[in-house]
C-alpha cells in the first residue's frame, strides 16, 4: 500500500503549513494519480508545495513529487544552510525520457547529489545523459560531484568561469556552514557551456530546450522547457516564499521575466525556491512585483538623496511579510540594487 504525502501552506502566509497522509492506492502508479488529483483539488485557500508517493507509515529523506508524466522534482527548506538541513536548499529534477535522464540542478553537497542519484535510480536505471545546471550558485551545483556519471554536464557558457572565480570562497564557506555534512563535496564545472538556445533529446519525444540568459539572477542563468510537458524549470529566475536574492542584475532579471510571462508553451514552472511546481499564469509574478517595487522604491531613494545605509534600513520594508528570509537578503538586494541605479 502507498500513501501521498501532501504538504500545503496558507496562501500568502508561507510560514504556515500542514502535511497531510492520504491513501494512495495498491500501486505507486495509483498513488500518483490520487497526487495528481489531490495537488489540483486541494482547498484553493492552500498552495500545494509537494505530493510525494511514500509506503504506507514511511517518511523518507529525499522524497521527490511526479508533477507530470516523467518529471520529479524534490522540493528543499527555506533556510539558510546548517548541519540540521545539511545544505538542501534548492529545488532539485529530474526527467526520464525513452532513453536517458536528464537532471536539473545537484544540490549543495556530494551527499545531497547521491541521495538524488538514489532517487533516480528507484524510477529507472537509464543512463544518466544530462546534468544541466540552472546557475553557479551552490546550492545548486555543487551536488555534481556525485552525478559525473552524466555523459554530459551543461551550463551557460559563463557559469565555468563564475564557479572557478568562487571556488574557495565557495568551499570555505559551505564547510563552515555545514560541517560534516560537506565532506567530500568538490566543484566540478560543467564540461559545456551554451550561448545559445539548444534542443537535447532524450529520446522519443521527450526533447528539453535549453536556454542561456542575458544577465539576471546571476551573469549565468540557464532555463529548461520540456517540450514534451510544458515543465519549465526556471532555476532561481522564479523564487516563491523565499526571497529572491540578487547577485545579477535587477533591471536585467525584470527583462527575462517578462519575456517569460505568458509563454503559451509553458504549463507549469519550477522554482528554484518554493513548491514543486507553480500554473504558468502566476509563477513569475511574486518575483516580478517584488523585483519592479524594489527599482521604484530604490530610485525615489536616490532621488531623494537618501545615502545608501539608510535605504538598506527603509526601502522596501513594507514587503517583510510576505517572505521568507527577508531580514537575510532583503538588505543585500536592495544593496545590489542602489548600485545599479544610482548612475542610470
């Protein structure tokens, strides 16, 4: 027997949430489809954030959701990283086609990326032909020290460069962070960088396309479209609950966003941070409004001659409760921001 594990938290309120068991059937292919169901028919008051299928009475580490036929996706905390959550922080997928898997984004340590190979490897034994990173950021690439079984591990073409300028800053501080729970974990830099939009197949019809960005998020953002489902996997171009973090540009990640927003091939998105996946109609602006509020209050500060340390203290604020981890990266957003604008 299989339950679903369904967690959901109030909208608009992300700190609250509930998990709930239900009965998912004889099979885990019946208990998919109850996930299915229950993730749609939930009370509209709640945003679905996972609906994994589990053995009845179990709760297991690394739970992964089916959020279409072939595309898993394992939700992460909203944290910053310690030992306790060993650093799973981003949102993690994977897609298995006729012939091959492909996985989106690693994690931030090796063991992380191994207990997502140990998911993979319960859906199907393919080899795994694609490791596509989303970004340099850590949280979502440092787990490819236990993916370099991929036949091919693909990022922006920047991202190389970005991850190698970073890597002992990287490394020191993930450590530090995480202690124990690091040990093992190297860089690995992708062994192909994209300057231009790419089709892979996985066989059948089951193509990805992948596309770099102009700078955004990072100076190295690459998204995934499977064509074959509508599943867009944004990496941290799309934050919900979690605060996007700037460490691009802002102007530049409104830009992306809105070339985005209503794509009519794009059914579903999945955020870097937030639930597994989120209705293409609403997925992007909760980043968007933040981003485009951020640049109008951040210009009325500079043209008020308001010095930068107090419009970290005041711009903005009024956005503090409708995120988590603002207190931690509001202040370096708008940081980022003043920096940007100050000289347009």
């Amino acid at each position: 027997m299989f339950e679903l594990l369904l967690t959901a938290c109030l909208a608009g309120q992300p700190g609250e949430c509930r998990t709930e068991r239900l009965p998912g059937g004889e099979t885990l292919a019946a208990c998919r489809e109850v996930a299915r169901i229950g993730a749609r028919g939930f009370p509209p008051a709640f945003e679905v954030q996972s609906y994994p299928c589990v053995a009845e009475g179990t709760s297991p580490d690394f739970p992964v959701s089916e959020i279409a036929p072939g595309v898993f996706v394992h939700k992460a905390v909203h944290a910053e990283p310690t030992l306790e959550n060993r650093g799973d922080l981003a949102n993690l997928s994977f897609v298995i086609g006729p012939e091959a898997v492909a996985v989106i984004d690693t994690g931030s340590t090796r063991a992380i990326g191994a207990a997502l190979l140990g998911a993979i490897r319960a859906e199907t034994e393919l080899p795994i032909r694609y490791v596509i990173l989303t970004h340099m950021h850590p949280d979502h690439s440092l787990g490819t020290a236990a993916l370099t079984e991929a036949e091919h591990i693909i990022a922006h073409h920047r991202m190389a460069d970005a991850l190698e300028a970073r890597r002992e800053a990287y490394l020191t501080a993930m450590a530090r962070f995480l202690g124990p729970a690091f040990q093992g974990t190297e860089i690995v830099l992708p062994r192909t960088g994209l300057s231009a939009p790419q089709d892979l197949s996985l066989g059948g019809d089951r193509v990805l396309r992948l596309t770099p960005h102009a700078t955004a998020h990072t100076d190295n953002d690459l998204s995934v479209l499977d064509r074959a489902t509508g599943t867009f996997f944004a990496g941290d171009l799309v934050f919900h609950d979690h605060l996007p973090a700037l460490d691009g540009s802002i102007l530049g990640w409104i830009a992306v966003l809105e070339t985005l927003m209503g794509q009519p091939e794009i059914a579903r998105v999945v955020p870097g941070h937030g639930p597994v996946a989120l209705p293409s109609e609403t997925a992007f602006t909760p980043t968007h409004s933040y981003l485009t509020r951020l640049v109008a209050d951040t210009r009325e500060a500079i043209a008020a001659g308001t010095p930068m340390l107090e419009a970290i203290r005041t711009v903005g604020i009024e956005s503090r409760a409708d995120w988590l981890l603002f207190d931690v990266f509001h202040p370096r957003n708008v940081t980022a921001a003043y920096k940007e604008l100050e000289w347009e």
